[in-house]
C-alpha cells in the first residue's frame, strides 16, 4: 500500500511540473527565466523518476526475500516440530491452533466427568484429539513437570502424546496422537444400534481379544517397571484403551497418572479411577501401588471375556422390586468350579466360534489371580505377560472368601437407598489390619462372603 502511494505521489509530481513548464513557455516565451524554469523542472523530474525506478526495483528484491524467508522459516518449523516429534518433546500449542484444528472444538469423540475429548488435524495434516481437561487438579508448574516425564514414555502400546496447551485459570489441552477404530468398550459390550451410530465398534473376535489383552499387559509392564520414574495409571478400563486400524491396543489417558520413584512401595493419593475398577486397599485407605493397576487390568480381562459389565443390574421381568446387583467375577469364579467355563463367555463368542479352551483358562486364571483381595498375591504385570504368552505355567488362584463388591461402581439413582446391601462379618482368614471401624472405607465399599 505504501509503494502503491509513493508511485501515485511520484507520477503526481512529474505530471505537476511538466503542465508548470508549459505554462512558463506560454507565459514567458524564451526568456532566461523560462530556461532556468524548465532546467530545474526537468532535473526534479528526473530525480523523481530515478527515485520510482530504484524503489521498484528495491520493493521487488525485498518481496522476493520475503518470500524466501517465510518458506525457509515454514520448513525449519515443520523440521523443527518432526524433530521434538522424534525426541519425545511436547510441543506448546498456542490456543488459537488449536481452536483451528479441531474447528472451534466442534468434532466431540467423547465426553468425562471432567473432561471432554475432540477430533483435529493440524497444520501439517497430522490427525490428533484434543483432551480439554476442565479444572484445576494440578497446579502450572506440576502440570509441565508430569507433561514432560509422560511425554517421554515411548512404547508401542501406549498412546503418543505430542503437544499441550496450558492457560492461566483457564482448561488444559493434552493433545493426542488419534486412533481410528475408538475405545475397547464398543468393541466388547452389547451395544444399541443407536449408541454405536457415531463410533466404530463391532463384536471383536476372540483371537483380537486374546492380543489385546496381551498388548495392554505389556504397556503397563512397561509403566510399572521399565521407565525411570514408575508410573501407575490408576484408571485402566475399557474405556482408556484404544484399537489402531489393526486392533492392537493402545493405553490411553495415563497422561496425569502418579509418578512413583523406584524406592517407593505405596504411595498415599486421594480416590481417582473409575466406578467397579477401583482395588480394594485404595477404598480401604490402605495407599495404592502397582498392584492397584493390576487389580483393574484383571477386572478388565473378566469384561472381556463375558462382554458384559463386572458390576450389572438384573432385572427379573416387569417387577421393579425384583431388581438385584450381579458380580460378573462371582459367576467366573463358580463355572470353573462346576467345570463350565464356555458358559461365562460372551455368547457372541460362542456362537461364532474360535474359541481356544486353554487360552480362555489360562485367561480366566489370570485374571482371578489379578483381582486377589490381598494385593501381595497378586502377579506383577511382568508376570502376568509371561504368563499369557505362555512362558510359565500358570496355577489355579486360590478360593477367594470374601469379595470387595465397591458401591461406587452401582448408579446410586438406580438404587433405593434404604435397600443397600449391608455390610457382613469379614472372613477369619482377611488381613486383620484393616480398619473395621473407618466409617470412611465402608461409605465407599461393601465387604461380603462368598
């Protein structure tokens, strides 16, 4: 706009001094001063006009600069992101990118209690969701702090956390890299035809089942005891585990998980995770640990098996009042002892076919094994690969007395309050130091025999 001005001034200029120059002729014949006139005219023309030219010339070069500098600076960018990519570094996206990839936050995949997840595409066609994170759990500085450690986890089966975005008093941004085929639980539970309309999911075979539960086994292996600081997800469920385009596993949602160091046995933290996958000792107030993740992950491998829900409701035709609460894992536990294992499998499974008996054993042991009341007796997550690959044998767990049934896992709206299961007498044989009388721990769980 600028040189556009200057040239119209410039031509105004010339145009101004050769209508002066006639005028003086006109006026003035050839007279000496007609020629001193017309010599200075001529000369503030020229002088213009070499102006113009230079500045053309120099406001062309100057583009041409530009232009080079602002690809040159486009590549170093893009060379520069690939590179954090490569390295494991979060990327700090500003909110105004974010807001244009995912159109104003308007693709929603799916939506928490405190947080709300979107679909996006950078700048570079790179396809992410973007979890906005409402809330201030965590302060700034222990937000960084937690982004930078989880971003430098590297596994397979774990999601690829690529950037954040943090606003002061405002949400958090994780952004994630993005899996096409969605969440574990559309592809296991018995779904409305309605529910699955806007979300990939499907019956998954039995071979598919198997390879994801090995897959997850191994990312929280890998948590638990290959990374500097140990890491415990605390909320693994089918919800948190994602199928790629060749229904592998993928764990998610561990960003702001609890970091443990090596030395540290059990760590002390306020109740987090989700309704039915919660060990016991956390709503005990016994502190959690690895053993905790292993608790859920076992609780997950049952869902699997049965496609159904650990924790139910079961109505019993039209009478409202005949209502009453399944525990999926009580019913695994005793179609083993009967010898009727098929019969606790999803029916879908079994219609189709393909089932592996020795696998499902071997899958139904472990995870009887993972949901041991006492976490001493449950395997490590190392273990727990060795054992469904099939490295070592595995033995039949032992004959559980008493189940921690948790009372956070039953929609309180869906329950008559003054028909709550009451709390029993505790088995002789369960660790006596848990407190009896912590009015706290049983508000939050029921303990009953077997």
């Amino acid at each position: 706009m600028e040189d556009k001005k200057a040239n119209i001034v410039g031509a105004a200029v010339i145009i101004g001094l050769i209508v002066f120059i006639i005028v003086a002729r006109v006026s003035l014949k050839l007279s000496r001063a007609f020629f001193l006139i017309a010599g200075a005219g001529i000369a503030v023309i020229l002088a213009v006009f070499v102006c113009l030219v230079i500045r053309g010339r120099y406001h062309r070069r100057r583009k041409v600069l530009e232009k080079r500098l602002v690809s040159e600076g486009r590549e170093l960018r893009i060379e520069y992101s690939f590179l954090r990519k490569v390295a494991g570094v979060p990327i700090k996206f500003r909110l105004k990118e974010l807001e244009d990839a995912t159109d104003n936050f308007q693709a929603l995949l799916g939506k928490g209690s405190s947080a709300s997840v979107f679909k996006g595409i950078l700048g570079d066609g790179t396809s992410v969701a973007v979890k906005r994170i409402d809330g201030e759990q965590h302060g700034e500085k222990e937000f960084r702090s937690e982004v930078a450690a989880i971003a430098s986890v590297q596994h397979v089966n774990l999601l690829r956390l690529i950037g954040y975005c943090c606003l002061p008093g405002g949400p958090r941004f994780l952004v994630y890299e993005f899996i096409p085929n969605g969440s574990l639980d559309y592809w296991i539970f018995h779904r409305r035809q309605r529910e699955t309309r806007n979300h990939p999911g499907g019956c998954l075979a039995w071979d598919l089942r198997y390879r994801v539960a090995i897959d997850v086994a191994k990312a929280l292996s890998y948590l638990h005891h290959d990374c500097r600081s140990r890491i415990l997800h605390l909320d693994v469920k089918p919800e948190n585990i994602l199928l790629d385009e060749n229904y592998r596993a993928i764990v998610a949602d561990f960003g702001l998980s609890k970091l443990m160091g090596k030395d540290e046995s059990r760590v002390i933290t306020t109740i987090r995770g989700t309704r039915g996958y919660l060990a016991p000792e956390w709503l005990l107030e016994h502190g959690v640990s690895e053993k905790s993740d292993i608790y859920s992950y076992g609780m997950v491998l049952l869902e699997m098996i049965g496609g159904q829900r650990n924790v139910s409701l079961v109505e019993d035709g039209t009478d409202r009042s005949q209502r009453k609460w399944q525990f999926f894992p009580k019913i695994v536990s005793k179609k083993l002892k009967e010898g009727k294992l098929i019969e606790a499998v999803d029916k879908r499974l079994v219609e189709a076919g393909g089932i592996d008996d020795r696998e499902l054993k071997r899958l139904v042991y472990v995870a009887l094994w993972c949901i041991q009341e006492r976490a001493k007796l449950r395997p490590s997550m190392a273990q727990v690969v060795e054992m469904l690959e099939g490295r070592v044998v595995v033995d039949e767990p032992p004959d559980t007395q008493m189940v921690v049934v948790d009372l956070l896992s039953i929609d309180e709206e869906d329950c008559d309050y003054h028909h709550r299961p009451k709390i029993t007498t505790i088995g002789s044989d369960v660790d006596r130091n848990i407190p009896t009388s912590a009015s706290s721990s049983f508000s939050m769980s029921v303990l009953s025999g077997r």
